[in-house]
C-alpha cells in the first residue's frame, strides 16, 4: 500500500517571518527521500511542516489526498512517525518502556497494552538491535544507542511514513553510518522515509529522491546521480567542488576544489 | 569603523545626560509634589533658607529624606541588578526574584522577634540574610555539574528559597504580635516615616557596595562571553564572582534594611539601559545607578499622587509598573535558554 | 533480526493476572475479556502505595487519641460508632474531620504540584507559577480587610482571586496555544504584583484584623469540619476520573512538545485540561486550608523518588501529599509550646526540602 506525502503550495511561517513560500513537494512513494540545504535553509521548518508540527500559513499538506491538519492528530500519529531533534527522556526510564510510549496512537484509557502493542515494541526494538538494552536506562547510554532507541519509540508507532530531522547530528561517525544502515533496511521493507541530513556525502550515498534546498524553496530534486553537480553544489552552497563518483558506491561524491594559497 | 564608534559614543553620551535631567526631575517633583504640592522655587528657596514654617518642615523632615532614601536606595538596587544580570549572563535575573530580599526580610524580622530594632543592627542582618539568601538559591537552582542555569532554573530555586523563608517569617509573626505589626509596614517597602538617621546608618555599607560594583565594571564585561573567555583576558572568575556576590549583598542588605523589599528595580531599569546602551558595562553600571533612582523617585510620586489624600507605598507602584515590564519582555523576546 | 519474537508476544496469557509484561521492564499487565481490555499496572507503585495508605490510616489513629483531651485506643471505636459524652464529641466532631481534611488537602495540593513539575519539566514547579496561590490570597486578605468576610464567602473570594489570576497568567504566557519557559516568569510577575497589594492591604488594617488575615494566608486546618470533608469527597469524585485521563497524558508531556505530538496527542488540548485540572485542585485544597506551602512542591518528588519510577505518578503524589500534610498538622499542633498553623510546619518542611536538594546537588557536582 503506497502512501504519499504531498506539500501543496505550502507556506510555512514563524511568527512573522516567513521561511517557506509556495512550496510544492511531491514526496515519491516508498523512496528514501532526503532534503539537503546550506543552513537556514527551511529544511527542518518543512520536515516540521510535513509532520504537522507546524500549521501552514497558507497551502496544506496532503497525505493520501486529504490534508494533514485537518485529520484528528492521532490518525496522522499512525500513518506519519517523526524522529525530532529535541526528545526528552524522564530521568531513569527504561529503554523497553520509552519504546512502549510510542504505542500511544494505538491504545487508549480501557486498552493500555494489547498484544499487538506486545509484538510491535518487540518487533521495533529487534529491527534496531536494541533488545539486550531493553532493562538498561536510558540515561546510561552512549549517543549511539540512544538514537536507536529513539527509533525504536518510532517504529513502535508501525507507520508507513518517517520523517527524521538530522538522525545523525551529535554521533560519531561510525555511529552515523550505523544509523543510515538501518535507515536503509527499514527503507526496503516497504517504509517512506523523508530525512533531514548536513551529510551532502551520506545524502548522496543512501537517497533514493535527493532534494536540495536553499532559501526556502527547492533549487533542485531528482535521484541524487541526476542532482548532485558541481554546479549544484557552487550555486547552492557557494562550494567550489568536483563531483566525482564514490568508490564503494558509485552515488555522486562531492570533493572540495583545492584553495590556492598565496605564500 | 571609528565613524561607528564616534555615532555609538554620541549616543550614549545623549543617553548619559538624558538619564542625568531624568533623574534631576524626578528629584525635584520628588521634593515638590504631594498630599499638598510645593512650587519648585518655593523649594529652593527652603531647602537653604529654612524658616521654621509648616512648609519648611514638609520639606526638610517630609520631602529631603524621603528624596535622599529614594536616590540612595535606588542606585543600590539599580547596581545590584546591573550587576547580578552581567555575572549570571542572565537578563531576567533580579534580587528581588533570586531570593535576596526575602533572605534579607527574613534575617530583619528575625532581629525584630529577638528585639533588635535599631536601624543599625537591621542593616548587618540584612546584609547577612541577604547573602546567605543568595548563596542557597545559587546552589540549589544554579550550575550543576558545568552546566549553565536555565534562567527560570535559578528563578524557580529563588521562588522556593523565599517561600521557606516566608513560612519562617510567618511562625515568627504569629508568635509576637508585635514583630507582626512591624514586619507589616516594612515589607511594603516605603520611603515614608524614616529619617535621615537610616541614610546615616546605611550610608557606609551602601557606598562600600557602590564603589565595588562600580569597579567591576570592566571585570564583568571580560568575563560577559564566558569564564573562560574571561580567564584568557586575564581575569580570575573565582574573584569576581566572589566579588561580585559581596557587592550584590552589600547593595541589597543595605537598601532592603533601609527602605524595605523593593520589587522588580534591579529587573527593569538595567534590562532598559542595556537596550539602549548594548552590553558594555562601563556603561550599563553607572547608568544603572542614575536611572534607577528616577525611577523610584517617579514611583514614589506617583504612589503620593494616584491615591491622594491616601498614599500608595513605592513597594506597590514598583510591583505594579516592574510586573509588565517583565510580561512584556518576557513575551517579545522569548527566554534563551 | 530476532526470532524470538512469537515466543515473547505469548508471555501474556489472556485473562491472567499480573502476567509480566516482559517488554515493560517495570510493570504488568492485567488482561480481561480477551484481551479487549488491558490495564498497566506497577508492582512497585501498588506496594508504595497501600504502604503509605497504611500510615494515613496510623496518622489518622494518632489524631483522634492526641490531644488535651486524652482519648484512650479502646475507647477510640466506641467514640467513631455513636458513643455519647466529651470522647465522642472530641472525636467525631473535632478531630476526625480534621484529619480527614488534611488528608484531602494534602492530596489536591500534591496533584496540583505534581501536574505543574511536569508541564514546565522541572522538579521546582508547583502551584504559585500560575499565580493562584498569590491570587487566592489577595482576594482572601481583600475579602478580610475590606469587608470582613469569614467561612464559605471568604473561600469565595479567595477562589474568586485564585482563579481570575490564573486564567491571565495562562492567557498571557501562551504562546500559538502553547505553554512554555514564559510561564515560569510571567506568573512571577504577576505574583508580585499580587504580593505587593496583598501586603498593602495588611498594612491598611487594624493588627488584629491584620493577625486574621495573616493566619489565613499561613495555611490552617484550624476549625475545619465535615462540610469541609464532603468539599473535599465531592472534589475527589469529579475530578478522579481527569485525573486518570491526565496521567496518559502526563506520559507523552514528558517526553518534550515535539515528541508528544507526533504521537498522536493533541497537545494544546492536553496543556488547557492539565492546567485547569491542576488549579482545579489547589483550587479545593486552598478553600479549605489557605494556602500551604510545600506540599505541592515536596510531595510529588518524594513520591517519585519512592516509586522509583520514570515520571511523577498522580495517585502516589496523592497518598504522599496526605500523608505529609497530616503529619505536619499532627506535629505543628501538638510538638511546639503553642499550636501553630499547619503552614508554619510545611515551610519548615521545605526548608529542610531545599537543604537536601542542597547536599544532593553538591554531591553531585
């Protein structure tokens, strides 16, 4: 069952300053959408938008055809699951019942815990290899391990949709790379995914539909071999670069031009 | 680049001498106005020439004390806010919501159940209820562990700390019907029914404070971007924060002890001179002292004025004109982390 | 992947009674009629809580036999049954109700306290930051000063001003609906403001008049009787079932704005029905007691720290929250050379609160 996601001239504002103008953004069903941009950007203020967080100034966002904000927000919890930058964990929770939050959009006063909530936390905590944490706090654990366990909260959700904002901001790199892997996994089991990365590198490597951002609107979107130029790069980011195919991978790899220095 | 500097210090130098009339004029409806309204020139004329008529006592027992505990308390409570806001990088930081006026309300109603009631001995227990007040808040809502206080951290822990104060205060009001009907008037916080004997006790530990602050100026504004920062600039965090926290006391003991709790002064006046001025100290401290006093000053006028025959303690006029400024603040500008 | 995962799924047998949740590390799950119902449950909390319902009861005990007049424990029984003569008028008209009132009135101020800690996350919130308890009193003492009212009418006014300041204080630190860090600083605000005219008006006043206002504005159990019981049982019956609601709630709150909303809650419905519930509470407790201080602040992290759970739980607060309030009346009553309001005690209370609040924090750093 394919879900799409759909920004329809959406204009998304704070306050009285406006990011984002007129955007349309038509999210390719069961891709590994990533969205890139120089900073300040809108990236985030759309990710936010997509998710609902943000009520639009003017336009709407469309998932299966119906707007987003005008669903009840507990529907829109079990199709759209999103992994925010700013999560809080209560002082000494454990992993496996931070996990079990994210069954929230499926219970309710009289059903606290179904056997399907059973199976999905399970399930999720399994698929990002977080089961023999399952007692430990989650205070206690290294970067790493507690944005796994934030994802896991997200898969316990079981939506078809995710929107991740900068899934890999504070982890080192071998932990980055670890978070993508998995991204990707969940990717070919069927899922949406729209991220938020700062990687141009890691965006290229895993995207499926790469979407390059500046000033609030979209300067570019496509597959990332089609995208990613050393023009691209110069006009948007304002890099001199060459864009050269990775080794491993052969997905577009930019490469900073050398500076000529004056001695 | 020096084109810039030159228009700033023009600025401020307008600023400067603005606050200085403002506050010319706030002494001098300070000493004119009231339940029965002087001309200016009528003033004067007594302020050298005191001719034993009714209005001469207005003046001299009335009006001059009054004026001279509003400048002076003012200017305390200005440079205290001025310079707890610098040390604690925090713009919404105030004794009166740290918890340093109810340390130094408590310690005075404490004296007074154990009969000390001579304006001296108030002001040593000010002072002492005052820093102690401060070091607890400090500890329980402060940094922990490197991290930086959110500033309604350190509001919450003065919030708390007044309360277990207040109940103190409580019991021991309830005890001795007498400490109660003291405590009472002096919390409001008024210029009214003190004498210049209270300038004369307060004077020295208030112009020690003063002096102090005012010498921290160009410390503080090396230690504005961080104790590291601060350290590489060749100061020692340790000192002036040390510093610091004495002159704050010193500043708060003596003008709570003079003139009762005054709220929300060392909130807005240095939150409005750092608006106009930007974040340098040399500046915000010693316009701090001046435009705080006007400030009281106006308050107490308008207090005399807004309900006549009846008169409205400066205590209140503050609360009330100092509350918005905070909602207001509050809601502009949002509260950084 | 993990293949365990039929195997785990079938831990819980429908129908069985506390069978171990085995993904929730700390709780159970009771399921009934096939699984269509399912209610969590902790171990932990239900052993903290009869516990503590155990020395309520104890406490309650301790009030009916102290006082100057002496009831033996045998005769206590017959005295609650209908035993005629000064032991059953003692105890049933003086001191049972006063227990029971100090139970009910630590139990709101508790839930109050704990709804606050967790809507600005931060274990110093509590009632005052919305500004009712300063409202409250400057309508009490204005209702004292001015008018001279007592009884049911002075908790009219009281609530009238409690509740007026906490929908401005709402009203202006929300911001597109939601709450904030602003809520902390506008209700100080606005507490001072209050405070200001609340002392002004005792100044305003004769001492004696000014001594009523300010045993009032103390917190005390002083003369409270059965029509205060029935407020308090009356509170309970309505406002239980929010409560339940609010502690699902409670548990999304806590995980941060953004979090909470993806998963489903509506978060601004969820803020207003927490806020009012909260002043809801402290709302009864200050009718009836005045304002007492640290019970809404201490109660709900003692609770926390008993459970030894994530979160502060409501119902444990409760039970913490009556338990407390009963001790320090029972202490503030007989323990000093005079009794003492109840709220003299419940500050010093917190000050011995904040002093180990101290020693942990020092430690820590």
């Amino acid at each position: 069952m394919t879900h799409h996601l759909v920004a329809s001239d959406l204009t998304l504002a704070y306050d009285r300053r406006v990011v984002i103008e007129n955007l349309d953004l038509a999210v390719p069903p069961e891709s590994f959408t990533v969205v890139v941009g120089p900073n300040a950007c809108g990236k985030s203020t759309l990710l936010r938008g997509l998710a609902r967080l943000l009520a639009p100034r003017s336009g709407a966002v469309l998932l299966d055809g119906r707007a987003v904000h005008t669903m009840a927000t507990r529907e829109v919890a079990r199709r759209i699951g999103l992994l925010p930058q700013s999560a809080l964990a209560p002082d000494q929770i454990s992993v496996a019942d931070l996990v079990a939050r994210g069954r929230y959009p499926h219970q309710s006063l009289l059903r606290q815990w179904s056997a399907a909530d059973e199976v999905a936390v399970a399930t999720a905590m399994a698929l990002t290899d977080v089961t023999d944490l399952a007692d430990r706090p989650v205070d206690e654990l290294s970067g790493g391990q507690r944005q796994r366990v934030w994802l896991a909260l997200v898969l316990a959700q079981e939506t078809p949709v995710l929107l991740l904002d900068e899934p890999t901001t504070f982890l080192d790199i071998a932990h980055q790379v670890e978070v993508l892997d998995l991204l990707a996994d969940l990717h070919e089991q069927g899922r949406t995914l729209v991220a938020v990365l700062h990687d141009l590198n890691q965006a290229a490597r895993y995207a499926t539909h790469l979407v390059v951002m500046t000033h609030g609107a979209i300067a570019a979107q496509g597959p990332p071999g089609e995208v990613l130029t050393a023009a691209l790069v110069a006009e948007v980011f304002g890099l001199p670069c060459r864009v050269v195919p990775d080794p491993v991978t052969g997905t577009p790899m930019v490469v900073p031009e050398a500076r000529v220095r004056v001695r | 680049m020096t084109e810039t500097r030159a228009r700033v210090a023009v600025g401020r130098t307008t600023l400067l001498v603005g606050v200085a009339a403002l506050l010319l004029i706030a002494v001098v409806l300070s000493v004119a106005v009231g339940a029965r309204s002087l001309p200016p020139w009528l003033v004067w004329q007594l302020l050298w020439h005191p001719d034993g008529s009714a209005d001469a006592a207005i003046v001299h027992e009335l009006r001059v004390p009054r004026t001279a505990l509003g400048l002076a308390a003012g200017a305390a409570l200005g440079l205290s806010g001025a310079l707890l806001q610098s040390l604690t990088r925090n713009p919404l930081a105030d004794p009166g919501l740290l918890g340093v006026n109810a340390g130094a309300a408590a310690a005075v109603v404490v004296g007074l159940a154990l009969g000390l009631t001579q304006v001296r001995a108030q002001v040593w227990l000010a002072v002492l209820g005052a820093g102690l007040a401060a070091v607890v808040v400090h500890l329980v809502g402060g940094q922990a562990a490197g991290r930086r206080a959110a500033p309604e951290r350190l509001v919450l822990a003065g919030a708390a700390v007044s309360a277990a104060l207040m109940a103190g205060v409580w019991g021991l009001t309830l005890l001795d019907p007498d400490v109660l009907d003291r405590y009472r008037f002096w919390t409001v916080g008024s210029l009214a029914g003190r004498d210049l004997a209270v300038l004369g006790q307060v004077g020295p530990v208030l112009a020690a404070g003063l002096v102090l602050g005012l010498l921290l100026a160009g410390p503080l504004n090396a230690m504005a971007l961080g104790e590291d920062t601060g350290r590489a600039l060749g100061v020692r965090p340790g000192v002036v924060r040390g510093a610091t926290g004495l002159a704050v006391t010193l500043l708060c003991g003596a003008a709570t002890a003079a003139v009762g709790p005054l709220a929300f002064v060392g909130l807005a006046v240095p939150h409005a001179v750092r608006s106009c001025t930007g974040p340098d100290d040399r500046w915000v401290l010693p316009l701090s002292v001046l435009a705080a006093p006007a400030l009281v000053l106006l308050a107490d006028v308008l207090g005399r004025v807004a309900v006549a025959p009846a008169e409205l303690p400066v205590g209140v006029v503050t609360a009330f004109l100092g509350a918005p400024v905070l909602i207001a603040l509050v809601r502009r500008r949002g509260v950084a982390p | 992947m993990s293949a365990d995962v039929g195997q785990r799924a079938s831990a819980g047998a429908p129908g069985a009674l506390g069978a171990p949740g085995s993904l929730l590390a700390q709780g159970r799950v009771l399921r009934l009629a096939g699984g269509r119902l399912s209610l969590r449950w902790r171990p932990r909390a239900v052993v903290v809580g009869g516990t503590v319902l155990a020395l309520a009861a104890g406490l309650v005990l301790l009030a009916l036999v102290l006082g100057d007049f002496a009831v033996p424990l045998d005769q206590v029984w017959g005295a609650l049954t209908g035993a005629e003569g000064p032991a059953g008028t003692v105890v049933r008209e003086l001191r049972l109700p006063r227990a029971l009132a100090a139970l009910g009135v630590g139990a709101a101020l508790a839930v109050s306290g704990a709804l606050f800690q967790t809507l600005v996350r931060n274990p110093l919130g509590s009632p005052e930051l919305i500004g009712f308890t300063q409202g409250a009193s400057a309508g009490a003492v204005a209702g004292i000063v001015v008018v001279g009212l007592t009884g049911g009418a002075l908790a009219l006014s009281a609530l009238g001003g409690g509740v007026l300041t906490a929908v401005a204080v709402y009203l202006l630190a929300v911001r597109r609906g939601l709450l904030g860090a602003r809520l902390v600083l506008v209700g100080i605000g606005i507490g001072a403001m209050l405070n200001a005219v609340t002392w002004w008006l005792l100044t305003r006043a004769e001492l004696a008049t000014a001594r009523t206002a300010t045993v009032w504005l103390v917190g005390s159990l002083n003369a409270k009787g059965w029509d205060d019981v029935t407020l308090l049982v009356g509170a309970l019956v309505v406002l239980g079932p929010l409560a339940l609601v609010a502690g699902r709630a409670l548990r999304l709150v806590e995980l941060g704005d953004d979090v909470a909303r993806a998963l489903g809650l509506g978060l601004r419905r969820a803020q207003l029905l927490l806020v009012a519930l909260a002043v809801a509470a402290v709302a009864v407790g200050v009718a009836v007691a005045g304002p007492v201080p640290f019970i809404a602040l201490v109660a709900p992290q003692v609770a926390r720290r008993l459970v030894r759970g994530p979160g502060i739980g409501l119902g444990t607060s409760a039970l913490v929250g009556a338990v407390l309030l009963l001790a320090a009346d029972l202490l503030a009553q007989h323990v000093p050379p005079t009794a003492l309001p109840v709220g003299v005690m419940t500050g010093l209370l917190g000050g011995v609160y904040l002093g180990w609040l101290l020693r942990r924090d020092g430690r820590r750093t």
